[in-house]
C-alpha cells in the first residue's frame, strides 16, 4: 500500500507574449558558406519561428529559486548545478519551486524520491501574421588588434500565444504504511478536521495558493529580466499580458454535454471581474509601461489575478465540501 493523487481539477492561464530580438537556438542551420551562424528554433511543421515552452519554464524556476534563496545543490554537468529537493516530501511540504516546476530528488534512501511538477507550460506558437525574423551582423573584436571576427545571429520580434496549465492535485489519506506516507499526506492535522470520514482525500489549496500565486509574481520579474540568450546586450525584452485565468474542477471533465454542469464546474477571472458586485481587488485595469519599445505590465498588473487565487480556493472547497477536505486559511 501507499499514498494516493487525486486530482481535483486544472487550472488554465492563457496569455500573450510580446517579444523583441528574441534568439532561442536552434542546433540547425548555420553550416552552409556565407549562413547564419546561429538561427532561431523553428516548428518543423510551419517552419515559423516559436517560443519553447521549457525557456519560459526555465527562466521561471530559475527566477524563483533566486527569489526563495534556494540553495543549487544537484550537478547536471560539471559547470552547471540546480536545486533539487532531496525527496517527495521535502518538494510537496516545503519548496514553491520543487512543487511547481517538479524535482528528480537527490535522496536515494528515500521511499519516495520524485516528484512531478505541478506546472506544465506549453510551446507558444507565434500569432498568425504577428512575427517576423531579422538577421543582426555583430562583431568580436580581438582586444589587442581591433581585428573583427562577424558573426550573424537570427533574431524574432512579435507576438506568441501562451498556454499555462496547472494541476490541482490532493492525496488520499485512506492508506499509508509507514511514516513517510504520514509525513506526506499530514495525516495529524487531516485528523483534527475530520475525526470520523477517513475516506475523504485531502486538498491543500493553502500550497496551490503558494503556487499559483509565485505563477503571477514571477511573470513581473520575467518582464524585467530577459529570455533567450544575449539578455544583457539587448536580445530577449519581453512582455506578458493575461487573456484567461480559469479554474475548472474535475466535474467539468466529467460532465458530458451537460453543459448546466460544465457552467457550475470553472471559474473564470474575466467573467467574475466584470461583475458589478465584484470585489474592488479583482477589478482589472489597464497598467502597462514601455520598455525598449515592448508594452510590459506594471507590477500591480498582475495583482487582481493574485487576489482571484483566493477566489478559485473557495470555489474548490464549496465544490468538493462533501467529498473532500479542503485546507484553506483565510489568509
């Protein structure tokens, strides 16, 4: 025996991205006399440049982890070191950026020693007819001589659509057979909410408000850093604006063509924002800057979306109130 996922629901955050003098590389291109040196990473289907959803996720964990003082103590190679919980229990109970972005663990003694992550971030492609490629000649020059060495290097400006998808996941507490398994699945405090159904699983949507929350906090440090290569000699400005924010239970799924249902089984930010009885932290305004010629939002952009976290907890705990137990603090 041992724990149990549940999965609750997902929830989906859709936006664009407004890039310009991006340069992700492709190992591609570059081999023929007089090429470029180094060119952009294309779908192979359209053959139009796209952005990686793995650059996107990578700059966030990297951000995040520099945010939370993470301490970078797994090797990949013999340069390169990233942080990694020791274990499953460590990412779930105590890590926002394990628990986002997932950990193979360093701990081998451990029983469980993976942990998937929770944020899944899809390819962006490009919107139709809103990017366009330049290829910019740059030099080396020798410290001593002057003499030049050129170089070309692909670059792409334009618009990219973005798909983030967040599981909401929970653990069954019905069975366990060591300790570790009471670790992970908080069987004390699970037993102070609910003395007498112990079939009932448990959502902690006090770690996916953590987590849904560092989502939104980290995309304003996304803005202001770079992404791709070259970000500190101008490549890589980027720009995030939200288009959708919806939360969907695992009925949603479920329900068929019972379209009453799929209504009562998601949560959309636009639509609840645009309520008239709508709570003054949700409305959203209009609060863009310019940035090297890319409208990027200000930081109190993305503060309604952080307080509607809040919400999205409160409608998981009234939809799952009889069939689960939902930790949620009024915080």
């Amino acid at each position: 025996m041992g724990y149990v996922k549940v999965l609750f629901g997902k929830v989906v955050i859709r936006g664009k991205v407004f890039g310009k003098g991006l340069h992700i590389g492709s190992t591609q291109g570059g081999i023929t006399v007089g090429g470029i040196d180094s060119v952009v990473v294309r779908d192979p289907t359209t053959k139009e440049p796209y952005l990686p959803g793995s650059s996107l996720k990578g700059k966030m964990r990297m951000l995040l982890e520099k945010m939370e003082r993470k301490l970078a103590n797994k090797s990949i190679s013999d340069e390169v070191f990233i942080h990694q919980c020791n274990d499953y229990v460590e990412a779930y109970k105590s890590c926002s950026s394990c628990r986002l972005f997932g950990s193979s663990g360093t701990n081998q003694g451990r029983k469980f020693k993976n942990f998937p992550g929770r944020l899944s971030v899809r390819d962006m492609p490009g919107e139709k007819g809103g990017t366009i490629t330049e290829v910019k000649s740059e030099n080396v020059l020798d410290r001593l001589t002057s003499q030049a060495k050129p170089r070309q290097i692909e670059r792409v400006h334009g618009t990219f659509l973005m798909t983030l998808i967040y599981d909401m996941e929970g653990h069954s507490f019905e069975v366990y057979d060591d300790e570790q398994d009471a670790d992970i699945l908080e069987l004390e405090k699970i037993k102070e909410l609910q003395k007498e159904d112990k079939e009932k699983p448990i959502l902690n949507f006090d770690l996916a408000k953590d987590d849904l929350r560092n989502v939104f906090r980290i995309f304003s440090l996304v803005e202001l850093d770079s992404l791709g290569r070259s970000g500190s000699r101008g490549y890589g400005d980027i720009g995030i604006e939200i288009t959708d924010f919806t939360a969907y239970t695992i009925d949603y799924f479920q329900a068929g063509q019972d379209q009453s249902m799929r209504e009562t089984a998601r949560l959309s930010f636009e639509e609840e924002c645009r309520k008239p009885d709508a709570r003054p932290e949700i409305k959203k305004e209009d609060k863009t800057m310019a940035v090297n010629g890319i409208e990027v939002r200000r930081v109190e952009y993305f503060d309604p979306y952080i307080h509607f976290v809040k919400e999205i907890g409160q409608f998981y705990r009234d939809a799952f109130q009889e069939r689960a137990i939902v930790i949620l603090s009024d915080e």
